[in-house]
C-alpha cells in the first residue's frame, strides 16, 4: 500500500532470509509449523560429507616449510580422467610445489595397483637420487592413492588433503587444468599417443611462468638440483 507507515529505516529492516534464521534458531516467537508458505517449501538439508577413507597423515600434519615453497622436494600428486570407466587409462601428474616441475606419466587405469606401478617406475628412474628429490607427496584420500603411503612409507612423507578439498593441492590441480586444454573430459586417455603425453609434459615444464619471475619450471628446477651437486649429466637428462 502507497500509504503505508513504515515504522522502520531501510538500513533497518531484515531480509526474509534472516527471518527465517532467526526463526529457526529459537530467536523469535514463531515457529515454523506457523508459518504456512515456509512449511509448504521444499528445504533442502545440507549433507555432511565425512570421509570414511583415511589413508595415512593429514595434511594437517605437513610441516609448515612446505607451505612457503622454501625448499625442493614436495610435491603433490593427481589423476587425471578421460572416460569415466574402468578400462581407460588415466595419466598420473605429479608436481613439485617450489619449481612447479612437473611429470605426466600414462598409467594403464585409475585402480591403486596402477599408480603404485607408475611411482616404482619414478623411483627406479631416478635410483638412489629419488630421496633427494623427493621429501613430501601430498595425495587426495582417492581409492587411486589408497597404496601409495605402504608403498613409499620407508622413502618419504605421505600427506592426504582433507575431503572435497582439490585446493589443498592447488598447484597440481592448476597444472591438470592446463592438461586438460590439450586433452578435453570424454576423450579416451588410452587413445593419446605417449609421445603427445610427453610433448605435453614438455612444454609445460618450458613455459615461462610469472610467479617463478618468468623462469621456466625446467630452469629453476635444474636449479636447485645443481645445488645438491648430485647430478650427472645423463641423470640431468632424464628430465627432458
């Protein structure tokens, strides 16, 4: 009504939203049963996702030079999907938080003992410099990651991000969404060739990136591996 009093300002006045918190939270003096539209309403109930997984330390537990990128050695690790079935292969993407060097190796499915198989394949590459090279690993709580902490336990840390929490690795998932501008959802990874894998890997580890001051991660990653003096030039080159 044009000629209603209003007995309150604008900046005073609640918005139906908070009425109804207020309401369900016993503020007021009305109870839901009262209010015949809201009863009427459909109200979703938020779920409480808890994970039931828990496959080795928190990331809780990750100590804080992790966190500032002071230091060479820590990385994080993902899958990344083609189709969503059983039989496609995935590629596996692990990526060191300091150089944001990365490795993108094609993996035969999505299943535990395949990414197992993957990562011996990494440490054999790499010998007795492995541990050297390779401190931390943080995974998501995947089915995928379920063997990696047994598997690695007696060589390096393994940490594992809270549930729904992709941002606690953010640095690998960034690196995958650069993969996927290459390799789109619905393609069938086993049908990408391994030397397209390795042109991808390559040029990611060659492009000149602003927070590394426009160094290439293959750049300061040889870095600071020149700096640990244990390099040999054959070992230098697997990293191509």
């Amino acid at each position: 009504m044009s000629n209603a009093i209003s007995f309150f300002s604008d900046d005073e006045m609640l918005s139906v939203k908070t009425l109804y918190h207020l309401i369900d939270a016993g503020f007021l003096g009305v109870k839901n049963i009262d209010l015949n539209k809201k009863v009427s309403r459909q109200i979703k109930k938020q779920k409480s996702r808890k994970n039931k997984r828990i496959l080795g330390q928190s990331i809780e537990k990750r100590p804080d030079i992790i966190d500032v990128r002071e230091e060479l050695g820590h990385w994080e690790i993902d899958t990344v999907v083609g189709l969503k079935n059983k039989t496609d292969a995935v590629l596996l993407t692990v990526t060191e938080r300091k150089t944001r060097f990365e490795f993108i190796l094609k993996v035969e499915g999505k299943q535990a003992s395949f990414v197992n198989k993957a990562l011996l394949q990494l440490r054999k590459q790499f010998g007795s410099y492995f541990g050297a090279l390779f401190k931390t690993i943080t995974a998501d709580n995947g089915k995928d990651f379920s063997g990696i902490n047994e598997l690695l336990k007696d060589t390096l840390a393994i940490y594992f991000t809270h549930p729904y929490s992709s941002w606690e690795r953010g640095t690998n998932e960034n690196h995958n969404g650069i993969i996927r501008r290459f390799i789109q959802k619905g393609r069938s990874v086993s049908d990408v060739s391994d030397q397209l894998v390795q042109r991808i890997q390559t040029w990611m580890n060659n492009l000149p990136r602003r927070i590394l001051g426009f160094q290439t991660p293959k750049e300061l990653f040889l870095e600071e591996i020149t700096k640990l003096q244990l390099f040999t030039n054959e070992k230098v080159n697997l990293l191509s």
